[in-house]
C-alpha cells in the first residue's frame, strides 16, 4: 500500500493528531482492509518526506499534556507526552479508499492540539531550516521553504516575513 502526503494527512486529520506508531497502525489497517501489503520502510519514508515538505508536521505536547490551552482534554497525560504529528501548512488532507472508518476499528481518542503552540513551533523550525538553507547556500531548499513560508501565514496567525526576506536575500533574482 502506498499513500501520499495528502492522504497521510487526511489519515492524521480524523483524529486531530496521532503518533507515528498510530499512522503507522492506521495505514496496516487501511492496508488489510484494501487487500494490499504494507512495506514498513516504505511508510516510514513517506512520513518523513511528507514532514520534511510541511505536509504533516510535529506537534511537542505542552508539559501538561492531559489538556489544551482551551482546557480540552486529549486523553494524554504527561508520561505519554509522545511527539504528535498534525496536518500541516502544505497539506490538502485527502483519504484514502476505506479511511473513512478508521475512527471505527481504531481505538485511538481524537485529539485536540494547542493551534497556536503549533503554529509556534512550525514558525520556529521553518526559521531554523531557512537559517540553514542560507549558511549551505541550497538555493533548492530555500526555494521550497519560500513557498512553504506562504502557506505557513495562510494557515496560522503567524508572520514570517522575517525568514522569507532571508530566504528571498539567497535566491537568485530573475
């Protein structure tokens, strides 16, 4: 079975956020339930692909990890303060054939995240890999992360006109 970024996050988007281990799960049991087979490698590979391209991005649980910051209770507590991946800036969430009951074989609680925490630490890490793209002079990856920069201020209330200035000073101007 192969899914793509969007699907991943479609996947991610019935339960507000799961862990890679429950993606993982998810898309063994969409598998089964397609009649396919599941190349764990080949899974793992396309989370990453899909974080690395804001498709799905990490969300860090807050120290008090049995709430969010509107009191909501996510089924978590702080042992279990695991790294969560969300549908991201880039993502145009899609499911795949049969995701849709998912929710009903899994018995996964939907969560709730901080969207401002989030949007937070997504600023920060499009800043941290814009300030490397620069020192490595990827024209590349610093054309990426520009467009990514875009879809960041359309997704959450956050300004990045800051890293797309960096981003933009490094690219070759037409």
């Amino acid at each position: 079975m192969s899914a793509t970024g969007d699907e991943l996050a479609g996947i991610v988007d019935l339960f507000g956020a799961l862990t890679r281990a429950e993606l993982s799960a998810a898309l063994t049991e969409l598998a089964f339930k397609q009649g396919s087979e599941v190349d764990d490698e080949a899974v793992t590979d396309a989370i990453d692909t899909a974080t690395s391209e804001y498709v799905l991005v990490e969300y860090e649980p807050t120290e008090s990890a049995d709430s969010d910051a509107s009191g909501v209770d996510t089924g978590r507590d702080e042992d279990d303060a695991e790294t969560l991946l969300t549908a991201g800036p880039a993502a145009f969430p899609t499911l795949p054939p049969n995701a849709e009951d998912l929710p009903h074989i899994l018995d996964y609680e939907k969560r709730a995240v901080d969207r401002e925490r989030l949007a937070e630490q997504v600023r920060n890490r499009l800043q941290r890999e814009a300030e490397t793209a620069v020192e490595n002079d990827d024209d590349a990856r610093a054309a990426e992360l520009l467009d990514v920069s875009y879809d960041v201020e359309a997704w959450a209330a956050v300004e990045v006109a800051d890293v797309r200035a960096s981003l933009s000073a490094v690219l070759p101007q037409d």
